[in-house]
C-alpha cells in the first residue's frame, strides 16, 4: 500500500511540473514586434487613447508574439522630459519629435511607458524585460521610465519587475527601470 502511493505521489507531482512547464512554455518561443496597431479596446488602462494618439510623432506599440497571436502589448512615447499626464506625455513627444527632425537626431532621451496590458499569464513582466533589453541596447535611449495610473496594482506591477518609484503625481504615478 505504501509503495502504491508513493508511486501515485511520484506521478502527480511530474503531472504538475508538466503542467506549470507547458503553461510558461510560450514564453521561450515569444519575440518582440513593433506593432502598426492593436486593438485599443483591450487596453484596460487607457482605452481612451485611439491608434493615431499611439502612432505618431514617434510614438510606438510593442507587442509580445507568439505564434502568430499577440499576447502583450506596451505602448510608448519618446521625450526629454518625464510628465506627469497624458496630455504633457502628448506635448513632450511632439516637441521631442521636432527636434528630431530639425536636428536629424533620434526623437527622444527617455522612453516612456503609458500603458500595458497583457492576455497570457507572464505577458506583462515578459514585456517589460524584452523592452528592457531593447531599449538598452538603443543607442539614444537613457532611461525607461512610466506613466502609470495612481492604482496599487500598477505600483505594484512595477515594484515587483525592479522599478523604482520615481514620484507620485496627482493622477498617475511614475517609476524608472534602471538600464
């Protein structure tokens, strides 16, 4: 009796590790991709935002591939400056945007993070680490830093993915990864 569970044992314990193996197995397979658009109605942060506020004037959208799906999204915009709106983040990336084209020079300093979202377990933290290792290799980037909502599961999302709190502004909150 004793030998039959320890075997039964044996075996649930391999099923599990089989289970949490196959449920992170799309992370090994995923890449990062520029995307041209995503659908802005699954961004359970800033929804408000459309597809032309995302794209121009240096702005871009990131997503998390696999397989052909998209699992995780994280959109930016490019400054000098950190803001502390959406509407400072609209006007520091316009301005940082025409330096960029009188001067002939990349936009921006400092990448900023206004939202992300994801639809797989591990998306969200897999994002943050791939835009990470991008953005140090760039050559004109210098800093990551976000435009988060004043929530605590946005603090804490960060907090936990090596972010440091930066300052708490009146409506959102920002935080820097450390390139």
């Amino acid at each position: 009796m004793n030998k039959i569970k320890r075997k039964l044992k044996i075996f649930k314990n391999r099923t599990i590790k089989k289970r949490i193996n196959n449920f992170f197995d799309w992370i090994k397979g995923a890449e990062i991709v520029e995307l041209q658009t995503c659908n802005v109605d699954e961004d359970p942060i800033r929804p408000e935002l459309d597809i032309k506020f995302r794209t121009e004037y240096g702005r871009k959208i990131y997503g998390v591939k696999y397989k052909k799906e998209i699992c995780a999204v994280m959109c930016f915009g490019f400054t000098n400056d950190i803001p502390k709106t959406i509407e400072e983040l609209d006007l520091m990336t316009k301005d940082a945007h025409l330096q960029s084209t009188l001067r002939d020079q990349n936009v921006g300093k400092i990448a900023i993070a206004y939202t992300v979202w994801s639809k797989k377990k591990g998306g969200g933290k897999l994002i943050v680490k791939e835009v990470f290792k991008k953005i140090k290799k760039s050559n004109h980037l210098n800093r990551l830093i976000t435009l988060s909502p004043l929530t605590e599961m946005a603090r804490n999302f960060h907090l936990h993915n090596g972010a440091v709190e930066l300052q708490v502004n009146e409506k959102t909150q920002n935080f820097e990864y450390k390139i």
